[in-house]
C-alpha cells in the first residue's frame, strides 16, 4: 500500500475515533494538538492512548531531507502517549515506527480557544 494511501487511511480512521469532544479519560486530543499538529491516529491499549500527530515540514525541514538523499516529504508525524488517568501526554519513545515522514500534507488543525490549551494537565 502506498504511503499516501495509508496516510490518507490514518486520518480517516482517527476521525472515526475520535470521542466525546476530543477525550479519552483524561487525555484530551486539544493538549497534544495544541493548535499546530493534527492526530492522524489513534491506538487505545490498556490505560494508554497512543497518537501520531501530524505537522507540515517546514522548507528548512524538506531541504535537509533532499539533502540527506531521502525522498522529497511534505509531513512528518511524531507518536505520542498518554495515560487515561493522568492526563498528560508525552513523546512515545517505544513507539515502533517512530517519527515518520510522508509525502502528503497534513489534514487541517482544529483551532480551540488559548484557555482550553493553557488548562491542559502539566
């Protein structure tokens, strides 16, 4: 499958889940995304949630890609986790894939209002 296509699946499917204005337990979707990156997907195990938030690449970012002799990417999605009764969401760093590029854009942010960001759990 291609990497477009499965991108394009990702953020299909993270629509499809996304519950109850944007909260998982304590884990709300505006504290990771906070107002700059998109979730793209979305895994639930246990007392986790895991997602990839996706944010455009920034010129700087595709010219040191091209450079380092990688394919031209557009986005790159960075995993992140959460504990359902803590609230508090941080870089995944055993997330299997890791950071990733794609050659796709990333889907558009939904902006909230600066006082849902700033209450997030610290």
């Amino acid at each position: 499958m291609s990497s477009a296509l499965s991108f394009c699946l990702l953020a299909a499917i993270s629509v499809l889940l996304y519950v109850e204005g944007g909260r998982v337990g304590e884990c709300r979707t505006s504290c990771v995304e906070r107002n700059v990156q998109r979730i793209v997907r979305v895994h639930l195990r246990d007392n986790y949630v895991m997602v990839g938030t996706c944010k455009n690449a920034t010129v700087d970012q595709k010219a040191g890609g091209i450079l380092a002799g990688e394919p031209v990417f557009e986005s790159i999605v960075t995993p992140y986790i959460c504990d359902k009764n803590i609230g508090i969401w941080t870089i995944d760093e055993l997330d299997k894939e890791g950071v990733a590029k794609f050659p796709v854009r990333c889907p558009s942010v939904d902006q909230v209002a600066k006082d849902r960001i700033d209450s997030c759990p610290k």
